[in-house]
C-alpha cells in the first residue's frame, strides 16, 4: 500500500545520504533501504496500538482514582464509555494485529508517561467530554469518535510528536502517509471485520523502489554530466544537492523505467522540489529537466511503452 511518492522520498533521502558518505557498498546500502521500509509497517502497528494503551490506561486511571482516600462520587462512579468502546476492543481481539506487535517485539511498556500524557490531554478535549456524555451507543458511534480522535487531536499531540522522532529518523516523513492509512483503516473497519493493511506487500512496487534507488547511485556520475551540460554558465558544484538528487532520480525514470509516463516522472519531482529544496528549485530543475528530455528524445534514448505512455 505504500504509494509510489512515497517510495520516490524514501529513495530521495537514502540517495541523499549515499552522495554524504559515497558508500561503495550497493547491496549494504539496499539492505538499509528495505529495512527503513520495514519500519514504516512499524509506525502503522504503533500508532494503532497507542489507541488500545491509552484505553487500557484509562482503565488503571479510574481503578487507581477509586483508591484515594477521599474518593469523590466520580471517582467511585466513573463513566466507562470510553473503555467500553466498541472498535478499540475490535483491535484488541485482532490476531493479526497482536502478531504482528509480538512479531515486531513492539511494546510501550517502556513509555508509560507518553501514554499518560496523551490520555490527559485526550481527556481535556471538547469531543471526549461530549462522547462519553451521549447516550447513544454502538459500533458505529464507538468509531466515529476514534476517526476524530486520531485525526483531529492524538495524531498532533507534541508528546506523541516527540516519541516518534526519538525512535526513527524516517518517521517525521512517513507520518502523514501512515496517518492516512490508520485513518482508512478505521473507515472500513466494522463490528465484523479491521481492515488491517499490509503495507509493503507488492513486488512490483518493491521492484520500482529498487531500481530507482540502485539506478540514481549507479548511473550519479553519468547524470551529473548529462545535467551539467545543461546549466549553461552556472557551475554544477553550485547547483544544491537536493536538485542534483532530484534530477538524477528523475533521468532515472526517464531512461530506465519504460513503464512510467513522462510526465508523471517530471511533475513528481517537480512536487518534490517544492518541498524538499530551495524556493526558485521547481523552475531550476524544471527548466534543466525539460532540455534533458528533449535532447534525449532526440538521441532516441527515452523509450515509452504501453497504452498511454508514448509521447
């Protein structure tokens, strides 16, 4: 489920720390790539897992507050709507989720104070105090309060933020990619069935992901001259990196995948310049990119195949 601007980032960064380094390993450097890949399966089991601790949490919280030695009447009398909830007991009794956790050796038994944190502020919110305050009950009510749940508040929350940077250096950009996942997984969820994802299951896409990263490393020196011809007076040592980056990874798809339009290849990485380079990057690379294509054209050297790809 992994889509393909997602894979284009994750090969960007790794392509980016390579030009760092200049690892001559290849396959040391592939191994590393697919195991980050790996990692944001880690991120999607996490974030749902968060949801079944802060309700187990939440649980212990209102044992404990039962305890005191002046108890109020809420204390003794807690509203449990929010332990009874209908689709995180689903998680909860999901096999596979709870494999996969173990499988992974996923856990927060080392980060009580996240979930504590998160549960406090949950609990402040508008929306909480409005949900275990309606009668209305049901699968349905139970995961509709989740969905605004996650998206509108927990996926935000600083404390959350923090953790997630602390265990992964990838996890700030695979975040709303993965958020967007849990968020479809809890839309097709039912009181039947959770619609868990499988999110790096395709060969063809593992395939894609490979060979751009193994092309642009591969074919860097052949691309830099091919770009460097094309900036005319402007030195190709002062062209930013990440636009050098940029280009290679897109001549890559241009010379070596067959398979992916033109056009699709130039505005992807088009996009990503907006966001992973300097202000003026979109109209420089664009610019060097549109010249390439034509002299390549030219030379022959771009082939397309398949309905809808021949320019």
């Amino acid at each position: 489920m992994l889509n393909r601007r997602h894979l284009r980032i994750r090969v960007l960064q790794f392509v980016y720390s390579w030009n760092k380094s200049k690892d001559t390993d290849i396959v040391k450097v592939e191994k590393q790539f697919l195991k980050s890949l790996e990692k944001v399966e880690e991120l999607y089991i996490l974030l749902l897992l968060i949801l079944i601790e802060v309700r187990d949490f939440a649980e212990d919280f209102q044992e404990d507050a039962k305890k005191k030695k002046l108890p109020s009447d809420e204390d003794l009398n807690p509203k449990t709507k929010f332990l009874d909830n209908l689709f995180i007991q689903k998680l909860k009794d999901d096999t596979s989720l709870m494999s996969k956790a173990n499988e992974l050796k996923l856990s927060f038994s080392d980060s009580r104070s996240l979930i504590k944190a998160i549960y406090l502020e949950i609990i402040k919110t508008p929306l909480y105090e409005n949900y275990i305050s309606e009668e209305e009950t049901g699968f349905d009510v139970d995961k509709k309060f989740i969905l605004k749940l996650f998206s509108k508040h927990i996926i935000d929350m600083a404390a959350l933020q923090d953790f997630l940077n602390e265990q992964d250096i990838y996890w700030d950009d695979d975040l709303p990619f993965v958020s967007s996942m849990i968020v479809k997984t809890i839309k097709e969820s039912s009181d039947s069935n959770t619609s868990l994802f499988d999110l790096f299951n395709n060969k063809e896409e593992k395939d894609f992901a490979l060979n751009l990263l193994r092309f642009s490393i591969i074919h860097s020196d052949e691309y830099t001259e091919l770009i460097s011809s094309k900036t005319k007076n402007w030195d190709i040592d002062r062209v930013a990196l990440m636009d050098l980056i940029l280009m290679q990874m897109a001549l890559t798809e241009l010379l070596k995948m067959p398979q992916i339009p033109v056009k699709v290849s130039i505005n992807e990485y088009l996009e990503l310049a907006k966001y992973y380079s300097t202000p003026n990057s979109k109209n420089f690379v664009n610019g060097i990119l549109d010249n390439l294509y034509i002299e390549l054209k030219r030379k022959g050297l771009i082939t397309k195949t398949g309905r809808g790809l021949i320019e």
